[in-house]
C-alpha cells in the first residue's frame, strides 16, 4: 500500500467518524423530541480503499407504527365518547343524590300519597304540586343538556373533518417534498419525522392503513379500503350535518354504517356513533319517559274533557301521539294547578278540569293519580327499555343505561390506553434513542477518529522521515 493510498484511507475515515458523531450528538440532543427517529450512517467501502457515510437512515419498523396508530385510534374514540357525555352524566346523576328522575319521582310519589291521605290540607297540596314541578323541570333540564351534548358533538364532527382535511394536505405536502429529496440525506430524515408525527395525530380522528411506493411516498387509506392521500393527492372527507353521514368522493364512510368503507376507530367514529346512534336512543327514552306520565295523569284526571291536558301537559296543551320527539323538553305542568298562572294546587286533589273546588275531604282524584304513576305505564318499545313498566322501574333503567354509556366510554379508555402506552413504548425501543447506547457510540468513534488521526499522524512522520533522506 503507497503512502498516497494510506492517506486517503484515514482521511475517509476521519470524514466518516465526523458523520457519524454529529449524527450521535443529535439522537442525545433529540431524546425526548416527539416524533424524533434515531438516525445512523451506514458505511459503505470506496474503491481504491477507504470508508464513506452511504446516507442517513432512521430506525423505523412499518408494522410497530401501525399498531401503535391502531391504539391511538381505539383510545381516542372511547375518550371522546366519555368526554361528550361527562356533563350530561352530572346533569342526569346518580341514584340517592336527591337530584335525579329517580328521586323527583319518588318525591312525587310520596306527594301524591299524602295528598290522598289528607286532600284537605293547603300544604299538602303545595308540596305535591312543588315535586311535580320538580320532576317535569328536572325531565326538561336533562333533556336540554343531552341536546347541548347533541349540539357541541355536532360542532365538534365539523370541527374534526375540518382538520383531518387539513392533515391531509400537510401529508401530501410532505410526500411531494420527501419525494423531491436525492437521496437519504438528514433533510429527508426530518421530513420523515414530520410526516410520522403528523400521522399519529391523524390516527387520533381514524384509523387508518399507511403503505409506501419506492419514492418514499406514503398512501393513506381508511381501513374499509376509502383511499385519503394517493399519488400526492388529497381525498378530503365530505360531511352531511343533516344526515350526520361522511363520505370520501362520494364512498359513504359513516362509522357504524353497514356496507361503509370508513373508520371504526377515532375520534370521529366516537362522535359520529354518539349522532347516529346513542344520542337518538337517550332523546327516545326521555321523550317516551314524558310521553307515559302526561298519558298516564290524562287517563287518571276523571274531570277532562276529551282533549283537556292532564297536570303534565306538552307545552300546556294535551298529548298529542304525532308530536313525541322533543317532548321531554317540552313537558310542564299545567297552568290550572298553578297559582301564579291564574290555578290552584286544589286541582291536584279536584282534577285539572275541575271549574271550582270541591269537598275538602274528596280522596278519588289524589288517589288515581297516585296508582296511575305507581302502577305500569306503557313506553315505546323503539327506546330499547322494554314497552311496559313502573314509571319508577322505567327511570331506573334509564339512569343505568345512559350513566353506563359514559362510564363504559370511559373504562375502555382507560384499559385500552393500557395497550396504546405498551405499544408506544415497544416503538420507542426500535425508533427512539437510547442514551446509554449512544454514549457508547461516542466512546467507539472517538477510538475510531483517534485511530485515524494516528495513522495521518505516522503517514506525516514518515513523509518527514523520507524527504529528511533525500535532502
């Protein structure tokens, strides 16, 4: 080997061991950057001898990110569901907080059978009146938080699409300019960390399939095969707000829906579940709810006319079979039991068709209503809570199933979060940075550099050596 030859050998591997221990000071520097990659340098033998960096290459594995996203897409879900509902369930409460349809039932209940034990007494009268109020407000009241829970979900599903459009064309972006980049070069790294990081905030709305041509272009496509990001171009999602549907190009995507070709996961299947599904259901129990007590008090109040509202009216006026939806947001007591609407509590005792009030002792009325509200109802079986059943047993199925749904929501998060964090951290064993092990990497190539900086420093005493001779 010439003296020539021995020189640009160790020079190259000066140059390499330069390469590589900026790229190990920035994997240390990068640690606990989000989205970061651990970078090496590969070498690769130059003809005519010596070494030379062959790229930069980041520490990836296809399938762990896939899992991972697929994690990410199943938490993200449940989280908005138990998110959507968390005001609504405090609104709703619990059995024995003394502020749920259980216990304003109850309260009534107890009204009526004193009202039916002393008709007589003003009082009594009042406080059956008051716990009748009670239950027709805290009926409405629930109502009006689940649609203020209907309303922000709405918003938030627009909200969404919105920024998963927007997504879409960062990742296109990206792809058009990872594409661009000659070769791996610490540029494309970065990129490619960028896109990475952009995917796993995608996976938050849906879940979604990611491949990768021989450019380093990614695809992006939903599970039931909707294409998102192909050939550098973005297919955004389209949604109806009257129909809660989403479609891609005209492909119905909506999660839930039999036949779509979207996303079961996500943020966006979450809410659109809570649409399509959960949120009708809840509006159905609570109107049917209201539907059965103004029936069931009509059918008891002996002194109506045919079609005189009963004491809990729809808006004042009586049941009306063809206007159910939204009743229970509607349900009040009727003006002729309140005072300060021209009535009198007499009439709880009297009925509500009552022109004047009559014996003080009179207990018929006060114990229809009693047995009318203590006895088996019918409901709509469309609710899902069975079509006949105490008002009472009706309630307490109602709590439990709605409470359920937010409480369900949330400890499927909690335990799937188990499997998205394990996920995340076998990915951050493959792509993240060990500091130990860098620090190793350092102490081998600072052998490695003092080694070539020995040969070059031999290579000159000998050149030294030679033209000392010829001199």
């Amino acid at each position: 080997m010439s003296i020539t030859s021995a020189f640009a050998m160790a020079r190259s591997g000066l140059a390499a061991t330069e390469s590589r221990a900026g790229l190990t000071s920035g994997n240390i520097a990068n640690a606990t950057t989000e989205g970061y990659a651990k970078r090496s340098a590969p070498l690769t033998s130059q003809g005519g001898g010596g070494v030379a960096v062959s790229g930069i290459q980041r520490a990836t594995e296809a399938r762990l990110e896939q899992a991972h996203r697929i994690e990410i897409s199943r938490v993200a879900g449940q989280q908005a569901t138990a998110a959507a509902l968390e005001s609504y369930a405090a609104t709703l409460g619990g059995i024995g907080e003394g502020s749920n349809l259980s216990d304003r039932l109850s309260k009534l209940q107890v009204g009526l059978d004193a009202l039916a034990a002393n008709p007589a007494e003003p009082a009594i009268q009042q406080d059956a009146l008051r716990a009748a109020t009670g239950f027709a407000t805290g009926l409405a009241d629930t109502a009006e938080a689940l649609e203020r829970v209907r309303e922000q979900t709405a918003s938030a599903v627009v909200s969404d699409v919105a920024t998963v459009n927007e997504t879409l064309r960062e990742v296109v972006e990206l792809n058009t300019r990872i594409s661009a980049e000659p070769g791996a070069t610490p540029r494309r790294a970065g990129l490619e960390d960028s896109l990475s990081k952009t995917l796993d905030g995608l996976a938050e709305m849906l879940d979604l399939r990611v491949s990768r041509d021989e450019r380093g272009r990614i695809s992006v496509a939903m599970p039931g095969g909707a294409m998102l990001v192909e050939n550098d171009a973005a297919h955004e999602l389209e949604y109806d707000v009257t129909e809660a549907s989403l479609s891609v190009n005209g492909v119905d995507v909506t999660p839930g829906v039999a036949g779509a070709r979207g996303s079961q996961e996500g943020r966006l299947a979450g809410r659109l579940e809570l649409l399509g599904d959960a949120l009708p259901r809840m509006q159905a129990q609570l109107d049917t709810l209201a539907g059965a007590v103004i029936q069931g008090f009509e059918a008891a109040d002996a002194s109506l006319a045919p079609g005189q509202p009963g004491l809990f009216t729809d808006g004042k006026n009586a049941f009306d079979p063809e206007q159910v939806e939204g009743l229970a947001r509607r349900i009040a007591i009727n003006p002729a039991a309140r005072e300060d609407q021209g009535g009198g509590a007499w009439r709880l005792r009297d009925g509500m068709g009552a022109a004047a009030p009559g014996p003080t002792g009179y207990t018929g009325q006060a114990d229809a209503f009693s047995q009318a509200l203590a006895g088996e109802m019918s409901f709509d079986a469309k609710a899902g809570l069975g079509a006949s059943a105490t008002a009472s047993d009706f309630v307490g199925s109602l709590l439990s199933e709605q409470q359920a749904l937010r409480n369900d929501a949330r400890d499927r998060a909690e335990s799937l979060g188990a499997g998205r964090d394990a996920a995340a951290r076998t990915r951050a064993a493959v792509q993240g940075v060990n500091i130990d092990e860098e620090l190793q990497q350092l102490m081998l190539i600072e052998q490695s550099y003092a080694a070539n900086a020995t040969v070059m420093r031999t290579l000159d005493e000998m050149m030294d050596t030679l033209l000392a001779a010829v001199r």
